[in-house]
C-alpha cells in the first residue's frame, strides 16, 4: 500500500487546504499525474504523484488543511488486493505510538477498543471540527473552512459560523495578497536571521550574447523567439554545474547538494507578490525548450497554477530584475537553498577594451550565498565562470 | 481600398484589448497615445513579447526584433501596423 502524503509546497508553505480531487478511488495513476488541486497562500498547487498504482482510498474531503506530509490517500501498488491494504493499514495503525494515557503494551496488540482508524493521529488530529450541514453550506457558498474560527463546542464550525463568513465574504484577492506577503515576509526573515549571506557582483560584457540572440531570432515568428532572461537562465545553470557548494539545500545542519539544477525563478506577479517556481533540469534543456518552458511557467505562476514539483524542487534562484529594473540587485536567499543569482537591468556603459573606451551593453550579475556552506572565493569564480560562459553563447545551446 | 476611421478604431481597440490582456490592470482610455506604453504600464520583455504574440493573433502582423525600438508609443505602433496591413493587402493584391 502506498500512503500519498501531501508534499511540501516550498518553504514557506507548511500546510495546505484541498481545492479538488482530480481522481477518485479505483482511478489508475502514474508518475507525474495530478491527483489533487492544494490551496496555498500564494497560489493554487495541482499535487503531482511520483508513484504508480491505483487510488485506494481518500484520506481528506475537499476544503481540509492538511499539514505537509499528512496522508492525504492511500494507493494500492501495482497487483496489490484490497484486503492486504486493509491489513497494511492495521499494521501501520498499530505501529503509531499508543497515546501517553495507555501503559505501552509488552508487545505490538493491535488496540481493540479503538479502531485502527481512530487511533492514527496525523490525518484525523488535523481534521476541522465541521459540524456536516456547515461542510455542505460551505462548500455551496464557496466558504473556505480553514479561514473560519469555529464557535461551536471544542471549536466546532457551524452552519452559523459559515453562513456569517459568506456573507462578511470577498475573502479572494485580499486575503490572498495579505497571506501572501506574510508568507514571504516569514521565508525571509528566517533567512536572514539563520543564513551567513555574503554578497557579490560583477558587471558582464553582452555585446555576444546580445547580437548572437538577435541573429538567432531574426526570422523567426514572434512564437519562436527567446528571449535574454533564457539565456542568463541558461548560462547559470551550465556554470553551476562546477559549483555544486552553490546548488542545494542546507538542511539540519548539512548541506545536501542538488540531484540536479532546478533554476527557481523568481516571478513577480502583477497584483504583488512573488512566487519563484522551478524549472526543472534548467542545465540539460537546449535554449528553445527552455524559453517553452519558462513563457509557460511564467503564464501559469500569473494564473496562480502552478505544480508541486515545481514549488518544492528548486535547487537555487534567479531574479531578473529586467530592462525595466534597476543596475544591482542584492538578493535574500531562499532558504533551505544557499544561493541566489540576481541580474540586474542590462544597458550600455563605459568599458574599456583593448586600451580603448568603448559602449558596451553590461548586465551587472550578482551573487548572494549562504557562507555555512561556500566562500566568497568560490562565488566570484562562480560569477567569472558565468561570464566567460556568456562570452561564448553559441556554446550554451550544445549539449554539456 | 484605403482605410476608413472605423478600420483604425478597430485596429486600436485590438491593441489595447491584447495589451489588456497582458496587463489586466490599465483602463485603455488612461493609455497616452504619444508616451512611450513602458513608461505608462509594468511590461517587462516577457509581457512585451506576450503583448506581440497576442497582437500577431489578432491583427495578423508579425514584428521583426529590430523593429521594437520604433514602437515605443501607442500611436507609433498603430501607424507601424497600419502601413505593415496595408503593404501586406497590396502584395497580396487584395
């Protein structure tokens, strides 16, 4: 049997409220499928699944709020019967602490009196109090139950307590961009109260860059071009790949380097805010997939439809503060992470090239690391490698 | 066949309804026909290319790269599609 626990949903998120269940039990699902749809503060999540098998049971009803890692369903692996799932989950069941009031039993019994159900905690402890016409009321008037302070017995919502939220309503864009900003206001502060940043940068010539992107697009329809952002994306995430002490997360006490390069993108959204989905395996994607890849993510993190893999993956962030931005920005790292790359606006300044002044189109990169982890002699090489590799942009769309 | 006023009201409503969509916040009457659209609303290069794939879709035309820097205003880029529809109906002998 397998326990679909709900994954986490970056760092900042450590709960979730179900929106929708994209399957139902009996339904079959592979690696990579939606199976539910989670509210967050800054976006609604579709939860993917990295395991293949059959949806046995769901654990939660739409509008829970789950924790991360709650059990939200339960699968049977492929050729699994439903009766060994059921012995599955009396194992497990037994297996959960008995609570502090039982004298610990000399052996494994599982309890008689409470059920199996009854007895696993994670799942039914966070479990609103909801008195069922409220759920139904709820879910009629659109009310999310999560927001109500129940005043019911042991804080039970009613159907009062419902009806009064609808009618107060127009929770949405507010109480979204209010819990939103909390949410970021919470990542940052613990980053900067628990990481070392060390701060650096350097200016890049793009005049390469700049005219082979424009040879590149010229003549192509405005769907196929790409654009600078991608090939900063790009050029980080090739340069990283000598620097793994950058590409990771810091985690109790250790840094775990990344499986791979998610560039996290830091996206700015036009109502405020910030979210800063991943795109996976940045490195391994040649320059036209990764413009697919980021307009896409880009499109989806506006319409606030992102997916898990994308919140949680990323091993490192870009911000891009673009040509409509400023020359330098000095990022705050997005913990667990331990670095952040920032591009400010790229133009034309003075720089002397052989002996001579000339006007060259620089983009000033910065570099903001967390120094449990790297040093600052291991940044600047890492923010000369990335120039170099932007001196030589036909060579950032070959295979590694 | 030369373009009637109608025809231009209807090109300008198709800007504006594609840099609306892109830009779900402005009111196109506040839009300033002479200063430059960047200065007026938050496009950054990808809004900007996501304005001229909408544009494409609507109004037929594609934009070269190297023509962007002479579209900086709403009134530019209107003129700029306009004589781009027109050569594009004279060619095709329409």
């Amino acid at each position: 049997m397998i326990e679909f626990k709900l994954p986490s949903l970056g760092a900042e998120m450590d709960q979730g409220t179900l929106l929708e269940w994209k399957v139902k039990p009996g339904d079959p699902v592979c690696k990579g499928d939606v199976v539910a749809v989670v509210d967050t503060s800054k976006s609604a999540i579709d939860v993917e699944i990295w395991q293949e098998g059959t949806v046995y049971e769901l654990v939660h009803a739409i509008h829970d709020t789950v924790p991360v890692g709650g059990v939200i369903a339960r699968l049977l692996e492929p050729g699994e019967t439903a009766e060994h799932a059921e012995a599955e989950k009396r194992r497990i069941a037994a297996a959960v602490p008995v609570p502090a009031q039982a004298a610990p039993a000399p052996q494994a019994i599982a309890p008689l009196s409470p059920t199996p159900t009854q007895a696993a905690p994670p799942a039914a402890a966070e479990r609103r109090r909801v008195s069922p016409a409220a759920r139904v009321r709820a879910q009629a008037l659109g009310v999310d139950l999560a927001r109500l302070a129940g005043t019911g017995p042991q804080g039970a919502v009613t159907l009062e307590d419902v009806e009064k939220a609808a009618t107060a309503k127009a929770p949405s864009p507010v109480d979204r961009a209010l819990a939103m900003r909390a949410a970021i206001g919470a990542v940052m502060a613990r980053s900067k109260r628990e990481i070392p940043h060390y701060y650096l940068a350097t200016d890049i010539p793009l005049a390469r860059a700049t005219q082979w992107l424009a040879q590149r697009n010229e003549g192509r329809p405005v769907t196929e071009r790409v654009l600078l952002a991608a090939l900063l994306l790009k050029a980080v995430a090739r340069a990283l790949a000598r620097f793994p002490e950058l590409n990771g997360h810091y985690r109790d006490g250790a840094f775990a380097p990344g499986a791979g390069i998610h560039v996290g993108v830091a996206i700015s959204l036009r109502q405020g805010g910030l979210i800063a989905p991943a795109l996976l395996a940045t490195d391994t994607l040649p320059l036209d997939e990764l413009m697919r890849r980021l307009t896409d993510l880009v499109a989806r993190a506006r319409a606030l439809t992102l997916r898990s893999s994308e919140m949680s993956d990323a091993t490192i962030t870009v911000t891009n503060l673009g040509d409509q931005g400023v020359d330098l920005v000095q990022g705050v790292i997005y913990a667990p992470q331990v670095a952040l790359v920032g591009f400010g606006r790229p133009s034309e300044r003075a720089w002397v090239e052989n002996g001579q002044v000339v006007a060259m189109p620089l983009v000033t990169a910065s570099l903001s690391a967390d120094h449990r982890v790297s040093d600052g002699h291991r940044g600047a090489l890492f923010l000369n490698e990335l120039s170099q590799r932007l001196q030589q942009p036909e060579r950032l769309d070959e295979k590694p | 066949m030369s373009a009637t006023a109608s025809d231009d009201a209807a090109l300008r409503r198709a800007v504006l309804e594609a840099l609306q969509r892109i830009a779900p916040e402005i009111s196109p009457s506040e839009i300033a026909p002479d200063v430059p659209l960047r200065d007026q609303v938050d496009l950054d290069s990808m809004d900007w290319l996501n304005f001229l794939v909408a544009l494409h879709a609507k109004v037929g035309v594609d934009i070269p790269e190297a023509d962007y820097a002479k579209l900086a205003t709403l009134d530019q880029l209107l003129a700029y599609l306009k004589a781009k529809r027109a050569s594009a109906s004279h060619t095709n002998g329409a």
